[in-house]
C-alpha cells in the first residue's frame, strides 16, 4: 500500500556510492492495485487507494515486476509520522489486514504495522535470499535462471576468445545468488560477502588452469564481494598473463522477466497460506518455505535478521570447480 518512487527519494545511497552491496532496503511494498495497470506509480502516502476488481488479475502470474507500483518508502521507514499516516490512510480506507510482499525492508515495516495493530502477514520475496524462516525466497529461482542463462552465454564466448570472464551478479550483502549460479553455471570459482576472497590464490588457479589447457575460466562475484568483480578484474589484466579479463555486471537483468513455473507456484502457495493466517488472526508472522512445507515464523524473529548462507554450498561451488587432471 504505501510506495515511495517520485513521491519522496527512495532510502538508498545511488550504487555507486555504496561501494558494492551495501545500502539498506526500506519500508514496505504491498498494497491495493491501480487500474491504470503496470507503471502506474500509487501513492498510498498520499490517500491513493481503492480495491482491485477481479479481472485486473488477470495474466498477471506471467509476469515480473509489480502491477501495484510500490516500492521502498523512506518516509515509512524513518520518520514515525510516516508510519502513522500510512496507518491511518489504511485505516480511512477501511484495510482490516495487510499482506506484505517483500525483503528485509519490508518485512521489519509489516512488524511495525502489526505493531501498531493492523493485522499483518508477511510473504518473503526477495532475489537475494537473505531472509531468515524461509528456505526460499520469491523471485530468486527466476534470478537464479536468469544468471545461470547469461553465464552459459558469457561460457560460449570465454571458450572461442580464451578470456577469463568475471560475472558479477546482484545480492546486495548475501552470496546466495553468486553461489548458486556459480554451481549451476558450472563456474570456476566465486566470491561472495560472506566468505574471505584469495584473488592471488585465484589468479594461481587461474594461470595453471589455463597451462593444463583449459579453454576457459568464468569467476561468479557476488556484488557485496570484496574485492569487487571490477577490482578482481582490473587485478587479473595487471598481472599479464597472457589472456585477457572480461566483467560483465548482471544488474537489473535479473530483477525482472517472465518467472520460473517454480516462483508461480511458491508465490502462489505463500500468497494462499498469507490469506490463510489472515483468516486464522495470525497476525505478525511471515509465511515461510520449511522443506515441502509452509510455515509461519513470527515476524519478530525475521525483522532486522539475515539467513546465513550455507558454506556447505560454497565449499561445493569450490570443489565442483577443482582443476582438471
Ligand atoms: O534487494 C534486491 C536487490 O535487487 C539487490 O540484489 C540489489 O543490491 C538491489 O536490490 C538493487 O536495487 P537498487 O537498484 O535500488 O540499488
């Protein structure tokens, strides 16, 4: 319900005064739709609501981004006259619970509202995979689907030029995505936030990778990686050995398009079971992936925490990446 984009700056420090990842989400994206359809900017701040028919619905589960226009609200985020405005907004128009779709930011808003008394419940949705009480989030197989098909390309062209490719994708502070793309994409190596890089340990693996005749090298780099994938790749061509590195950032290419049959089904399951625990009065829980199972997981134990990425994962992107004999 409440949204931020050309009503008030968004919260974030632009990219490339982040350094990298960093850069906190905030405020919550969900809401009541607009008629006006996809891009249509709704201001719920600003008294923009009204129930959504039925047939505005439709053919929406084929598609990406949000049809509602929300986004990150810093007036929700930090000033408490925000949070009581969207609260009395909501309340003016008659909202008895709130389904809250998102990340961190979002999730930490729908405990405030619930907080505040308004039944909330949260859906987590996020390409970075970094919220706790869910074993996925909404969007990241897309995400995830959508790296693995740039790396697979970026491949092609590594093996017929023999360059080393440096693929930097998106994941805020969270290696999720990097190491999954990095085992799905059959990478050489990764480097993520959570894990200290060796860039000379890898320019090794690099060199004799290339001395026993490999025809290629594809390094996966997290965003909120240290160095970063352009530091890796500046450091690579330094040292001339004799091939050329290549980055390539993924950006927002993974943020949007068509989503997985599997992010249809998981967003329709969460939706369900969110509607569900509204109609059970479970208010302040988010509605989470436990094995085949959803569950709900107070949003207290959610807001402000990050799910820790698995090293089991990492060590396999590593091993599955070990020099040929
Ligand atoms: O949190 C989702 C995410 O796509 C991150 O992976 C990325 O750092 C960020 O949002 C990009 O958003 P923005 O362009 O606003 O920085």
């Amino acid at each position: 319900v409440f949204e931020s984009r050309g009503f008030n700056e968004r919260g974030r420090r632009p990219r490339d005064e982040r350094g990298g990842a960093g850069g906190g989400a905030g405020g919550v994206r969900a809401g009541l739709g607009g008629r006006g359809g996809r891009g249509r900017v709704l201001r719920a701040l600003g008294g923009e609501l009204r129930p959504i028919e039925r047939e505005e619905l439709w053919g929406l589960v084929q598609q990406g981004g949000t049809a509602l226009g929300t986004g990150r609200s810093s007036q929700f985020e930090e000033e408490e006259e925000g949070k009581e405005k969207a609260l009395g907004r909501l309340r003016e128009a008659g909202v008895g619970g709130m389904v809250v779709i998102g990340g961190g930011g979002s999730l930490s808003g729908g405990l405030e509202l619930h907080e505040r008394g308004l039944p909330t419940v949260g859906v987590p949705a996020t390409i970075d995979n970094d919220i706790p009480g869910t074993e996925l989030s909404v969007g990241v197989d897309t995400a995830l689907n959508t790296a693995v098909t740039v790396i697979d390309r970026i491949k092609d062209t590594a093996t017929a030029q023999r360059r080393a490719m440096v693929v930097e994708v998106l994941g805020r502070d969270s290696g999720y995505l990097a190491v999954m793309s990095a085992i799905a994409g059959g990478a050489d190596a990764t480097m993520v936030p959570e894990f200290e890089a060796k860039p000379q340990e890898l320019l090794d693996l690099l060199n004799e990778s290339y001395e026993k005749g490999k025809p290629r090298f594809t390094v996966v780099v997290a965003e909120g990686a240290s160095p970063t994938a352009g530091e890796f790749c500046d450091f690579v061509n330094e040292a001339g050995g004799g091939y050329q590195a290549d980055l390539t950032t993924l950006g927002h290419i993974q943020s949007g398009g068509t989503p997985t049959a599997f992010d249809r089904i998981l967003a329709a399951r969460l939706g369900a079971a969110a509607v569900g625990a509204l109609a059970d009065d479970a208010s302040g829980v988010m509605v989470g992936l436990s094995g085949d199972e959803i569950r709900r997981v107070p949003l207290e134990e959610v807001a402000g925490e990050k799910r820790k990425l698995d090293p089991g994962l990492y060590r396999l992107a590593g091993v599955l990446s070990a020099l040929p004999e």
